[in-house]
C-alpha cells in the first residue's frame, strides 16, 4: 500500500521487551496465551515515508520480522542504543544490499556506532572479505540537530534509561521512545504537537530503566499527543486485559500494527 504524500506509516515490527514474549522457559498466562497480540518479537518499528523504508532498531530477530511483515526494502538504519535486543540482526541487512545494489547508511550516538563496530568489527574493517558481509556505511548523529533522510528531518530525543542515555526519534508528527525511564524536559519540548507518540512501558511494577503503565500514562498526560501506543511491554502485561485500563486515545502497540500520521511534515 502506497504512502500518502506527506505521511509517515509506522509498523511495529516488534514489541516486545529484551526477552521476548513468550519468554524462554515460562508458563505464565500471558506467555502461554493464544492472544496472537501477546506474542512479542524484541523491540523494533519500520518508518515509511516518500517511497522509502527506514527501521529503528535491528533486534536479534529481523530476520524474522522483516520476512513476517513483508519489509521488502531497507533504505537506512536508525539506533536508539547498543543493547544486545537493538543491534544484533544488523547483519541480516545483507540481501537488502544484494537486492538494492547499494550501500545502507545506518545513524547512532557516538557511544552507540562505537559499540557496533566492535561488535560487527568484520564489516567495518578495511580488509577484503571472502564471505558475504553487509555494506554498511556509519553516521554519528548531532544529537542536537535533526537529521536530513530523505527530505524528511528527524530529531534524536535524548532520554535516560537508569543510570545510562539512549535516544528516541521524532520524524514529522510521529515519535518512536523506547527503553526509556525518564523524558528530560529539555527532550519534552521536541515532543509538542505530536500525532502519534510510541512509548516505554515495560509493566505494572516499578523497574529501574524502564517506564511503567503509570509513568507512561503520566508522560501521555504531559504531552498531549492525539495518539499513543505502548511498548517494550514484557510478559507482565496482558494484551486485552491492559487495554481495558486504558484511556481510549491510548492503546499497547502489537506486532505487525501499522497506523499513520497525516500531517507527518
């Protein structure tokens, strides 16, 4: 489906916390739950927007998600943070690079590009390769200036995450926060005006780098965006019972959700 002018489509590609839903080895009801929206892929979201296709996040299962959700082109990388669950499908980005012929430009924090070219040392090294490897081209982001993709500028949100900072992304009226305990106020005022504002909220009871419900709904509260969509949810939360305690412009995300923004510019 086409991309009206001027839009941004969001589809949640997963969203679930580090361990997934269901969780390895648990027979808890949400984890045992036959919901299909309670099944949680780690945390990940495809933007589209004038004909191209940027993801934030490649989670250990990309591989997967791209494939469930039909992500047939991949035209830039955005990263919120090195954490294992956001950067380790990065090299699952090779047969988009077979099928588009060029080389994918992937943007993160200087902490973070550091801690992907260690982790990924084999596609970053000058070194000719034998093997099939991902060409990928790295930006560190101004994390006080937007970024131009496309025609379209995207704002890094700097957010705290416990003790540590991580970065959401505003592009047009649509922002994407996850992994996130706390929006500085600074971080707050990018916020204003928005449509459609994704946020963290790991579960009920209080965790030291994670939003709850309740911060959530307090952060909805405080910036007014006409929608907003929960995520990084863990298997705590119950998808159709949570939505029941929800305020109705406030939903939980699910994979494979798409919405859009109208007025994305």
């Amino acid at each position: 489906m086409e991309v009206p002018g001027g839009a941004v489509r969001v589809t949640v590609l997963g969203s679930g916390t580090s361990a997934g839903v269901p969780t390895i080895g648990c027979e808890c009801k949400v984890c045992r739950s036959e919901d299909p929206r309670d099944k949680r892929l780690r945390p990940s979201i495809q933007l589209r927007f004038g004909g191209k296709s940027v993801v934030i996040d490649t989670s250990p299962d990309f591989r997967q998600q791209v494939l469930r959700f039909g992500v047939s082109r991949l035209d830039a990388v955005l990263f919120t943070h090195s954490h294992a669950d956001h950067i380790l499908g990065l090299d699952d980005t090779r047969p988009f690079n077979f099928r588009q012929g060029g080389v994918i430009p992937i943007y993160g924090s200087e902490e973070t590009i550091a801690v992907i070219q260690r982790t990924f040392s084999y596609i970053f090294s000058e070194e000719e390769s034998e093997s099939w490897i991902p060409k990928i081209r790295a930006h560190v982001f101004d994390p006080d200036e937007a970024l131009n993709l496309f025609g379209m500028p995207v704002w890094p949100i700097r957010l705290k995450h416990g003790k540590g900072t991580v970065h959401g992304f505003r592009a047009g009226s649509v922002a994407y926060l996850t992994d996130h305990s706390e929006i500085p106020e600074e971080s707050a005022e990018k916020l204003q005006g928005l449509d459609i504002l994704f946020l963290d909220a790991l579960r009920h009871k209080p965790h030291p780098t994670h939003s709850t419900v309740q911060q959530a709904l307090r952060h909805v509260e405080q910036l007014r965006p006409k929608r907003a969509f929960l995520t990084h949810i863990s298997h705590d939360l119950g998808h159709a019972r949570t939505e029941e305690l929800l305020p109705p412009h406030v939903r939980l995300s699910y994979d494979g959700m798409e919405v859009t923004a109208e007025a994305a510019i």
